[in-house]
C-alpha cells in the first residue's frame, strides 16, 4: 500500500503556509480576497458550466429522478464516506464523534444492505459529516485568502488544502479494489448533482439573477463555512436556516 505521510505532511505545510494570514476578523468585513481579480474569472466559468448544466426552467434532477432513487444514492454516499469523515474526527481529537460514525457505518454497511438504507439515524446516530478542511481549522490553521475553483465553486485556502489531502487520507481507497471503489466516487458526485438541483430556487436567484453574484456567493459561503466551523462569520450573527435571497 502506498505510504500516503509525506504527501499529507507536504500539503499539510503548504497550507499552512498558504493560510499565514490574520484571521477573518483582521480582514475588511471579514473578507480576505486578494486574488478577487482571477477569482471573478473562475466565478464566470463556473456560472457558464452551472447555466449549461442545471440552471433554466426545466426539470432537473430533483424533479426527474424518482424521490427513493435520489434517496438510496444519497444514502449510499453517506455511507461510502463514513470512513474519512473517522479519520478526521479522530484528527480533530473528537472521538465520541468518530465512535458514532463508525456504529454509523457499520449499522448502514450490514443491516443497510451495504449503505443502501439508512437505518443509523433510527437509531439515533444520524449524519455528521467532516473534512480536512475542517481538520486544519481545529488546529488552528487560518482559511486563509477565498477562492473560486473551478467547478467546485468557492473555497478558501485552508479548504483547497484540505481537499487534496481528503483525496488521500480515504480507507476505503486502500482496501476495496479497482473499478468497484469507482462506484463510491460516482455516488458522491451524482448526490452533488442532486443538492444542486434540490437547492435550485435558492441558489438560481443569487448565481443568475443577481447583480454581482461573485460578491452574493463569496459571502453567504464564507458565512455558512464559518457557521459550521464555529469561527466568526463576516457581518452580523448568522443563522443558515434563515437564508433570504429575496433582492439578490
């Protein structure tokens, strides 16, 4: 099995040295944007991608595929990505969290039909999901500057980092074989693909009909990332829930 710890350390160090930055509060508004001018660029490639592949009255997705097939894919993502969200919650020190991810997974994998059901939130262990990204937040690395990725859409540094070590730090990669650890990928995307669609009012408003959707966007993540992360989100006290785009 290939030997994954220089990778993670080496990415682990640009992040950090990407992320030497003061925190969000030092920021005007709480906003740290010096690449806006290459970010915006992104932000147009992305809305054209978005616009050719999910935006427009039609049916989507969500409206197309029946209710217990996006259910089941979803269900099966979850499950698959189980046991990286154990290794960061494990990495963050936070084991009670990754104990009920792992009676999680092991509940959906056996009498789930291998993830296909969620009978752990039944239970009373329902998701909780985590990435690298907020690994290093709880270490102390700073986001760092925002950034627009191209058809990932806005991030920060301490993000991007954490995503390229995510792509290595997942078990199942090492112990199911190829092509079958190839359906786990395809879930998770196919799920993406079902949020968008799910969230297609709200988020159609603010991509394609606002004035400056870069600005919109930049800040109702920055907003929602630090939400979760318990960090200080930029303007006022934040509640995700109570998301208004009317205006936009």
């Amino acid at each position: 099995m290939m030997d994954v710890r220089p990778v993670v350390v080496l990415t682990v160090m640009l992040g950090v040295a990407g992320c030497s930055v003061p925190g969000p509060g030092a920021a005007p508004g709480g906003i740290h944007d010096p690449y806006e001018t290459q970010n915006r660029k992104v932000h147009e490639f992305n809305k054209k991608v978005d616009a050719r592949f999910f935006a427009g009255d039609g049916p989507g997705y969500a409206e197309t595929v029946p209710k217990g097939v996006q259910m089941t894919v979803s269900n099966f993502a979850d499950t698959v990505s189980l046991p990286q969200t154990v290794v960061n919650q494990i990495l963050q020190g936070r084991l009670v969290r990754a104990t009920s991810n792992t009676m999680r997974f092991t509940l959906n994998a056996t009498i789930g039909v291998g993830g296909l059901f969620d009978v752990a939130t039944e239970w009373g262990l329902p998701r909780d999901d985590t990435d690298f990204g907020e690994t290093l937040a709880v270490w102390g690395v700073p986001e760092g500057a925002y950034l627009e990725v191209p058809f990932k859409g806005p991030s920060t540094e301490r993000d991007v980092a954490g995503d390229v070590v995510d792509l290595f730090t997942d078990p199942l990669k090492y112990v199911v074989p190829t092509p079958d650890r190839y359906i786990g990928t395809a879930a998770k995307a196919i799920d993406k693909v079902g949020e968008r669609s799910k969230y297609k009012d709200l988020i159609d408003p603010v991509l394609h009909g606002s004035a400056d959707s870069y600005a919109q966007i930049r800040l109702m993540y920055l907003q929602m990332r630090r939400y979760e992360l318990g960090e200080k989100a930029p303007g006022a006290d934040f509640d995700p829930l109570s998301v208004d785009t009317e205006g936009f």
